[in-house]
C-alpha cells in the first residue's frame, strides 16, 4: 500500500466506524447512571480564555506550565483548547448564576480534551472525558456518591479488577504546615533525590510523593504522612468519607502518596484503576505507569478563586479511550450484524432514478432498506441482499421502470409477485407488519 501523505497529528486518533460501538456504550452507561443520580447535561466550548486554566487548573502543573494548547486569536486575545472540564465548567456555573439556583448543581459532560504530553500506551493527546462535577454541598457522603458512580459505570461495562486509591490533601488549613514538614525533610536528603525534585522541593512539594524514579520512591516511603497532619475538620470529612465507602463496599486501599497533578484540590482525592491489562498495555513491553481510569476529588476553593462565591464542590472524569481499551481486549463484542428487511435492487438508469425515490417513500413511514444504487450486476446486489439478512429484496429492471411496476420477491420462499410501483410501500408495511 502507498504510504499516506497525511497522518493524524502525534498523540491523535480516528475514532473508525468499528470503535464507534464501544464509544457509543460507554457514553450511553454513563449518561443512564448520571441521569439516574439527577445530573443534567452541560456543553462548555472547547476553546477558553486561557487564563481560565492558568488560574483553575493551577501555575505549577505540568498541564498549565508543558501541556496547553494555547493559540492566538486574530484580534489578539489568548484561548486554549481545553485540557480537562473542571475550570470550564465552574465558569458556566458562575457566569450563568447558578449560585443562585437550590444547590447543589449537578452537572455532566462528554468531550475531548488537549494535553500536549509524551503520548505512551493509555496517553493521548487529544482524549475523551466523561466528567461529573456537583458544586454548593460540602457533605462527605457526595464525595463517596461520585466514587460509587464512576464504580458503577466501570462495572456496568464489565471492567473487572476495579481497585479505588484514595487520600486526603487537607486544606488551606493544615497543608501548608504540612508541605514546610516534607520540605524539610527532603531537603535533607536533597542528594539523593532526581533533578525533577530537588524542583519540585521549592515549586510544588507534594509532587515529590508521586515521583516515578526508584530512588525518590525510597525517600519518600520515609516521609511524614499527611494524614497524621490533618485538622481537625479535614479529619473527620475523611474519616467520614471511610466510613460510608465501608458502608457501600466499595474496596478502596488508602494511598498516602496520591496526590493528583492539578492544584486546585483540597480533601478527598481519588482514582479507580482496573488491575488487568489493556490492549495499549499488552502492546507495549515495559508499560510504565499503571493509569487511571477515572479520577477526581473535592475542590472547595475553586469557586471562589474563578469569581464566584464561596461554594464547595467535588467532581471526577473518566477517560473514555482507556476504558474503550479494556473492553476491546477482553474481545467484548459489541458490532452487530447489521440487518435490514427489504433490499432495493435495480437494474438501469432509469430504475436507478426510480430507486432515490423510492427508498425516500421507504424513510417516509420508517422501514429499513438496504441498497448498492452504484452498483450494476444483479448477482453481486442479490448476494448483497443476503448479507443484510433481507426477508424481501424490490427488484426494477429495465421492463418494470418502463411500465411502473416491482418485483417484490421473497427470499425465503423465492416466491416473485408484481406490483405497481406506487403500491409497493403499502404491500410491504401489510407483509411485515
Ligand atoms: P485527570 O486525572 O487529569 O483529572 O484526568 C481524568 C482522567 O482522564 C484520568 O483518570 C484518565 O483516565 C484520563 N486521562 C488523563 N490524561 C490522559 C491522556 N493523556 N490520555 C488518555 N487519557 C487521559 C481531570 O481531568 C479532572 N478535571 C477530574 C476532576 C473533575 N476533578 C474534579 N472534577
């Protein structure tokens, strides 16, 4: 085969007819459970004002400071192409008064997001979210209502080995007092560390804790914890947000090193991994990170950082192509053979003409009709007919588009009656009926 001139861009996918099923099914699970639990469908623009992101997702991420896609409009403003929902969403939130509305405000959305990252197995450039955010309730119990629905929608499509990994990161309470604590701990022990941390010490410390390379791992499994330095009030959310995971059996394990790399978290935090593998992951020989299907947590400053009101809130996104991933490894079918009751065949220009009208009559009172109008030998539509599974296959040759009349035949049977061309919906709708 010639090799293609054009490619998609590095990271980027087609979504082919074959994928659509498997995009289909999880979009509908998703949108059943989330209308289930009362949330309501937003659509935000894929493009925002930049500093939306700067300022929500946070200056020191990797997404804000190495991963936007940042363009430069003719009259001169700064948008990006979104790279997660949250900031977007809590925009609209506020732009459109839902302050004002009886809280919480439960709302969802699908789409693709833009991160330029170093794409790998499970890590994509532009991906799809499904996204679930509730803002004006700071009761724990909805921290552990959106774990128990991204685990059931990630059971309903069969995904087997769910593991949650849970922590909290506190607030702006007792973090801060925290993040002194491990600083200093790890700048004693500087050296050893690699060079993204010895950074991230001063940039942004908590990261250190998620760091991939061996020997930081080593230092930080030492590390104060900042469970033992939680407040009060941020104790006993999490205790609480145990206590009604317990109460769901859900299984969860709790992660003292999770931490997310978005800045604008406080309190619970969270992601649901599946422990087999994906069909990106067995491709690939040394997989190097174990990915997250869904993750999120409690976000109670954003609102009022974006401009809003001082309103609490939580939320959780699931990637769409990893999940699509599992479910094609484990070989689960979801094409159908597409099958149709009646097939046109036709034979001639002037069936051919007769046929586009015909099969708009067909649309008309909602029967499925198959058809191949380009091509011309009878053989090759008959054997088309059969493949479609098509109980009776309209036949116009050159004689019954001269004369307005249809061969209706019967493929069981193989039974052929004439009609009048004009009577042929009418007889059909009798005989299936
Ligand atoms: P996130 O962890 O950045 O969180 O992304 C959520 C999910 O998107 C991940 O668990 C993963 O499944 C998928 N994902 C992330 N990056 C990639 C990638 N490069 N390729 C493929 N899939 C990817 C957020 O986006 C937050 N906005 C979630 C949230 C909502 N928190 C509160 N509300």
């Amino acid at each position: 085969m010639k090799k293609p001139r054009f490619k998609t861009p590095t990271g980027t996918h087609d979504i082919l007819p074959d994928d659509q099923p498997y995009f289909q099914k999880i979009y509908n699970v998703c949108e059943n459970i989330a209308s289930f639990y009362g949330f309501k469908k937003i659509d935000t623009p894929i493009l925002e004002e930049t500093e939306l992101f700067s300022k929500g997702t946070g200056l020191t991420t990797d997404i804000v400071q190495k991963q936007m896609y940042v363009l430069k409009t003719k009259g001169g403003d700064y948008l990006t192409l979104r790279p997660e929902f949250t900031p977007g969403i809590v925009r609209a939130y506020i732009e459109h008064g839902m302050q004002s509305l009886p809280q919480p405000i439960k709302l969802y959305s699908f789409g693709p997001v833009f991160r330029y990252e170093h794409p790998q197995a499970g890590r994509y450039r532009q991906f799809h979210q499904f996204d679930i955010e509730v803002i004006g309730e700071e009761s724990p119990v909805i921290d552990v209502q959106i774990i128990n629905i991204f685990y059931n929608i990630l059971k309903e499509l069969k995904v087997k080995n769910l593991a949650v990994e849970i922590n909290s990161i506190g607030d702006s309470q007792c973090r801060p007092y925290y993040k002194k604590l491990l600083a200093n701990y790890l700048r004693s022990r500087e050296g050893a560390l690699c060079a993204d941390c010895r950074r991230r010490i001063r940039e942004n410390v908590l990261r250190v804790l998620d760091c991939k390379e061996e020997k930081c791992q080593r230092i930080v499994s030492q590390a104060p914890q900042i469970i033992d330095h939680l407040c009060e009030e941020c104790h006993s959310h999490f205790k609480r947000v145990l206590e009604f995971l317990d109460e769901i059996e859900v299984p969860y394990r709790l992660n003292p090193y999770l931490v997310r790399g978005l800045d604008y978290y406080t309190k619970t935090i969270f992601e649901i991994f599946s422990e087999e593998k994906s069909k990106d992951e067995s491709d690939t020989k040394d997989f190097p990170v174990k990915n997250a299907l869904a993750s999120g947590g409690r976000y109670d400053n954003l609102v009022k950082m974006l401009g809003g009101d001082n309103v609490k809130a939580v939320g959780c996104a699931m990637g769409v192509e990893r999940v699509q991933s599992l479910m094609r490894t484990r070989g689960l079918q979801l094409k159908k053979q597409e099958t149709y009751p009646v097939f046109f065949a036709q034979i001639g220009n002037l069936a051919k003409r007769k046929g586009l009208k015909l099969l708009e009559e067909f649309r008309g009172v909602k029967i499925p009709i198959a058809e191949s109008l380009g091509k011309d030998s009878l053989k090759a539509q008959l054997g088309l007919a059969d493949k479609v599974g098509a109980q009776y296959t309209l036949l116009v040759g050159q004689r019954e588009a001269l004369d307005g009349s249809i061969i209706i035949r019967d493929m069981k049977t193989g039974r052929q009656d004439t009609v009048k061309l004009d009577k042929v919906v009418k007889e059909i709708e009798k005989r299936l009926r």
